[in-house]
C-alpha cells in the first residue's frame, strides 16, 4: 500500500523552513503532492530562486517522508522533490508607495567609496537574475554613477520615454537605470540637497520597472542625502553594507551601518569587499587585514554576507561592461558571487516573513 497525501503533508508539516523557523505547511511552500506506485513526488515553493537551503531542506523532506513510511508500515521508494520559487512582497503594498510592483527594494551602502560598492550592487543584480529572479538595479550614486560602464550601456542609445515615464535599459538579465545616461559623461555632478532629492527621485519613480522581485539601488557613499530621500520614498527591505578589512574602512563602514539603523533600515549585512589577493600560484597576499569586516560584523551583531577578494578578472569584467563574464573562466569568483548573493536573498526572506520592513515614514515632494 502507498502513503497517502494526507499522510505525506503530515510529514511535510514536521519540516521546518531553518529560516523562517516554521513548518513547510504552514508556511504554505508545499504545492504538488503525488504518489506513482511508490514513489512520491512533492512540489515546494521557495520563498527565493537564490535560497541556500535547497539541499537541507530536500534532505529533511526525504527523511521526513521516509519516517513516516517507516511508522505506518508502509513501502516508500523513490521521493522526488521539486523546486519552484515565488519571491513574496512583505505585505500588500501601502496606497503611497510609488512602486508597488516592486516586492522588495534592496540598498548597497558603504562608508566610503572605492570599496566596491558598485561592484557589489551590479553583481547582485545580475547575480539574482541569473537565479531566476526578475531583478532591477538603480543607479542612485547620482554623484559618481558607475553603472553605465560597469553595466556596458556607453554605446547604448539614451533611454526611451514611455509617456512620463522612462524604459529601462534591459542588459545582462537586468533592467537599470542610471543617471549617467542622461547626463553627458564628462559633465560634473553637482548637487545641492534639494537637486539631489529631485534627481533621485526622478529616477527612481518615473523609471518603468515593471514587476520586480528585486530592485537593487547603488547609494552614493558616505551618509548623505540620497539614503534619507531613499528611505522617504520607498519602503526598503533592508540595506547591505560593503567595506573592505582596514580599519579606516571598517569606521567608515560602523557610520553607515548606524545611519540606516537610525533611519529605520534592516542592515541584512556585511559584505568584505577586497578581502586577499590571491595569485596565479595560489599564494595569498593579505593586504588589507582578511576578516576585519567579519569581526566587525560579529561586533555590530549583524550577518556576515562574505568575503570577496581582489580578482583581476573582476576589476576587468566591471571596465569592460561584462558583469556576466564573472561567471565564466573563474569559477571561484562566481562561487564566491553566488554564496553571498544567496546570503542576502536569505536575509531578505526572513526580514521580509516576520515583517521588519520600513514603510516611508515621511511625504516628499
Ligand atoms: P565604489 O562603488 O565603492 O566606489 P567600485 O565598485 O566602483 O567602488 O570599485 C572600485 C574599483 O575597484 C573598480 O574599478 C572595481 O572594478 C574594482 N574592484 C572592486 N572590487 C574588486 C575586487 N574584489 N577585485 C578586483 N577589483 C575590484
């Protein structure tokens, strides 16, 4: 005799999500349940295309099935399990959020520039969108935009108007936008407050994303006025904060992470950016002090997203406009891409299921 479905939900209903800390059932995950003879196939719906847990959970699913074959007598042979993903919005999105096709806005921060913070937004972009999730990136640094080179969009026409609204550029996998392409490139950019504001917000809102699982915003560094007019405008899942291991980053880094903190923002995380040198021997150079951001991490109580090192392949990729290119050739550094990609998306799903998540508290104009 086969188990039945009631008896292989009673099973699933004994699987914890080790995220969310509730059961498959009740976290309504489980979509398909089939038996062919004695075999058992189960559906279950990720929270993200990019979770870390698939493996984990896959094995406790079969353990679990397996257990209650086991009580009930009961023959089980193969146990398949199949993953889909549906990325959740943290709540119906309120009456005055202007993207509310947008499920979760996702800041990259840093204390200070040239720490890889464009790097880290343009990678996790694409990096998601290579997962299976329909991702955008906005280019918010609108003091120095670097996602035009880094996003190879110099040869590309200015952006199309739609109406009021602009078309974003749909290279790599991605949508973005960036002020860079509606500026000349040798203009310099310089903005009171009030201009900064306008100009974000522009950007941000009259961009027609569409439906976005993800839109990752390229903060300019430092504590400035973009990430308040961001956090006015927009509700934001949560913020990552890159800094490389040196002490002066790491302080630089602290202010960040406490200014999104006083605004209301979840930091998801820490990323180390430049964390050794690794040469084509394999020897390993530390040249800025490999951890550093770890520890300071552990000091702030936040998660460690990971650790990526200097690459010249990387450096390349991001002059060249080729981001794709990081998952080609050096298989490291797409490994490296990936685990902390998966990282955030974790973040991103446990901050957005107990419902942390900042609503704008403030109205712009
Ligand atoms: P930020 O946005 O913090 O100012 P960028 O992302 O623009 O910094 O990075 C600065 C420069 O360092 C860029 O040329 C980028 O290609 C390079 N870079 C960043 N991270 C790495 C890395 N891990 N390995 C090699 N080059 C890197």
């Amino acid at each position: 005799m086969a188990l039945t479905s009631k008896q292989i939900h009673d099973a699933l209903a004994t699987v914890q999500d080790p995220d969310l800390g509730k059961d498959l059932v009740t976290l309504k995950m489980v979509k398909d349940v089939r038996t062919d003879g004695d075999d058992v196939h189960i559906g279950i719906e990720l929270t993200t295309p990019a979770c870390p847990l698939k493996d984990k959970i896959r094995d406790d699913i079969v353990e679990a099935v397996r257990s209650v074959a086991a009580s009930a007598g009961t023959a089980v042979g193969a146990v398949d399990v199949e993953f889909t993903a549906h990325v959740r919005a943290p709540g119906e999105p309120s009456a005055d959020n202007p993207l509310p096709n947008v499920k979760h806005v996702i800041a990259v921060g840093a204390g200070k520039g040239g720490v890889g913070k464009s790097t880290v937004a343009v990678n996790l972009a694409v990096g998601l969108a290579r997962m299976g999730a329909a991702t955008g990136l906005l280019d918010g640094d609108i003091y120095g935009p670097s996602v035009t080179t880094m996003m190879g969009l110099d040869t590309l026409p200015p952006p199309k108007p739609r109406g009021n609204t602009l078309l974003p550029f749909e290279v790599h996998g991605i949508r973005s936008m960036t002020i860079g392409k509606l500026v000349p490139p040798d203009k310099a950019l310089i903005w009171r407050g009030p201009m900064a504001h306008g100009a974000f917000k522009q950007l941000a809102t009259q961009t027609d994303w569409g439906e976005l699982d993800y839109l990752i915003v390229d903060l300019p560094p430092g504590t400035g006025d973009v990430p308040l007019t961001l956090t006015q405008l927009l509700p934001l899942t949560g913020a990552v904060v890159v800094c490389t291991p040196q002490k002066v980053a790491v302080d630089d880094a602290r202010r960040a992470v406490r200014m999104f903190q006083q605004l209301g923002v979840t930091v998801l995380g820490i990323v180390e950016n430049m964390s050794v040198f690794v040469a084509d021997d394999g020897t390993t150079y530390d040249l800025f002090g490999q951890g550093g951001a770890e520890l300071f991490a552990q000091e702030m109580n936040l998660p460690f997203l990971g650790a990526i090192p200097i690459y010249p392949q990387l450096r390349i990729n991001c002059d060249a406009g080729t981001p794709l290119r990081n998952w080609q050739g050096t298989p490291a550094l797409g490994d490296t891409l990936d685990g902390i990609i998966r990282n955030v998306a974790q973040q991103v799903s446990i901050a957005t299921m107990s419902g942390k998540f900042v609503q704008p508290s403030l109205s712009v104009t």
